[in-house]
C-alpha cells in the first residue's frame, strides 16, 4: 500500500507492547494483524460506509480499530483484556467516534451494543472462540447486516463448503446467510505469526433464517444428531442421537425424500427443511 494514499498512520505492536510492559497471552490467542494492506482489504471486503455503525470484537492494540474508525459513523469495539485499555485510548484518540468497552462478547448481547439496524461485525478473533462467536451473532435477536471475521483459513473453508462436505458448522452458519472467503491473509501478516494462514470470512445475512423460524430449534436438534455419528448413515446417526427407534427415523426421512443411507454432510438445506416439516407434523408419534 502506498503511503501517501493510507489516512492511517503505521502502528508499532512491538514498540507498544515495549512502552506498555506488556506480554501477549497464548491463552487468549493474542495474534495482532499488522500488516497494513490486509488490514486494508479487510476493511474494503465489509463495504463499510460513512453511515455505518461496526461492532469489532477483540480490537487488541487497535490495529484493525483504526481503519474502521475511519470509514465508518462508529465503532464499538469489546476488548476482554483490561491490559490494553491504555494502549487503545492513546492510538485511538485521534478519533473521535470508537467507543471501548471492557468485557467479554460471549456474555454480552448484540442488542444492548448495537442499536442500530443495518449494523457490521468486522473483527480480528482468537481462533479458539471462532464457532462460539459466529453463534452468538448469528441467534441473536438483533442480527447484524454482514459479518467479517478473520478466523483460519481451513475453518473459513470449511463454512463455505457445499452439500457432500458439509460440517454442522457449515450448515449453523448457511442457515442465516450466505459465506464467502473474502481476503486470503498470510502468517506472516500477523504479530506473532501463527503456525497456520488466515482468512477474512465474510457473512452476508439474509433477511429471514433459511429454516422457517419455528422449525430452528428442531433443525439444530436433527443437524447436530446427523453430525454426530457423521459416518453412519441419516438412519442410524438420528436413531442414536434423536433417541428413536430405528423405524421412525427411517420412516421420516422416506417421508421428506430423503434416502436412509445418505450421511448428514450430503444432505441441502431444502432437504433439511422438509425434514423438520415430517418431524413436526409427526410430534404425536
């Protein structure tokens, strides 16, 4: 990227984390995206608009917090490790429209951060926290508008994967809206460098679930049956973990048009649905 063209100025991780004391904990997956041009393209990838409200989670030393400080009307950004709060109001106070808060995003609600309708997710995550914080986006009651999450690039892959090798992350997240890998980011882009590359995932929701939303819950409950012996059979992965006998799940799945031999991974999201529809009309049995 050239400089003269990037309104955000380089920031030094190493030498703040000198000035500061700080050492970063591997615990908490601690890799900060430093390299300028990712963090551009990331940004790019999100469509953020000067209208745009963006909840960032986990800004770390506000590496990524600064370029959506500066294209979007605001930003919240959830830091976990009250450590960083110094560093982040001294690189974050040229601007005037970031607000930090300290605490953990899986014990806080979308709803009371983001009030806006319309509103962007575009974080730097720890991977180890990857499927948790895509569904605790994705079931809250205020969804976002789109999603942007740097995460692995084998998980990235993973969820925009097609029926035949599905995994039940894949299907939770298909479910509310449509994923792609927007940026490919090296390690070493990243400090420190972690042993694996990384990707910019992005979600764009749609307006309503994929599953009608009164057959969710039975979606979720079959799907993570299916998943769960993910190399038996529909027939046999339902019977142990729906608790049925082997009749009836073979008789659901007739019914929906669903062959008792096929695996969870094959199955489309319209053939998951059918499938909720049997169930539910069939609660008496």
């Amino acid at each position: 990227m050239d400089p003269a063209l990037n309104p955000v100025p380089p920031l030094s991780v190493a030498r703040l984390l000198r000035q500061y004391d700080l050492t970063l904990r591997k615990g908490m997956g601690q890799n900060f995206l430093i390299d300028e041009t990712a963090l551009a393209r990331i940004v790019a990838a999100a469509e953020i608009s000067t209208d745009s409200a963006v909840l960032e989670i986990g800004p770390g030393l506000g590496s990524l917090t600064r370029y959506l400080a500066e294209q979007a009307r605001k930003v919240i950004a959830v830091e976990l490790d009250d450590r960083f709060l110094p560093v982040l109001a001294e690189v974050l106070e040229p601007w005037d429209n970031v607000t930090v808060i300290h605490g953990d995003i899986l014990n806080l609600q979308p709803d009371t951060l983001m009030r806006e309708s319309g509103y962007l997710v575009v974080a730097n995550i720890p991977y180890y926290i990857t499927s948790a914080v895509i569904r605790h986006l994705l079931e809250a009651e205020h969804k976002p508008q789109r999603i942007v999450l740097t995460i692995q690039e084998e998980v990235a892959r993973r969820v925009c994967a097609e029926p035949g090798s599905l995994s039940l992350l894949a299907l939770s997240v298909q479910v509310y809206g449509q994923p792609k890998l927007a940026v490919r980011i090296p390690a070493g882009a990243f400090y420190p460098p972690p042993k694996v590359n990384s990707a910019a995932l992005r979600i764009d929701l749609y307006p309503e679930p994929r599953i009608p939303a009164p057959l969710l819950g039975t979606f979720f409950s079959l799907a993570k049956a299916g998943f769960s012996q993910k190399r038996k059979t529909l027939r046999n992965s339902l019977r142990g973990g729906m608790g049925w006998p082997a009749e009836r799940a073979e008789k659901f799945l007739t019914q929906a048009g669903i062959d008792p031999q096929r695996r969870a991974q094959t199955l489309t999201l319209e053939e998951w649905g059918r499938l909720c529809e049997v169930v539910r009309e069939n609660q008496h049995l």
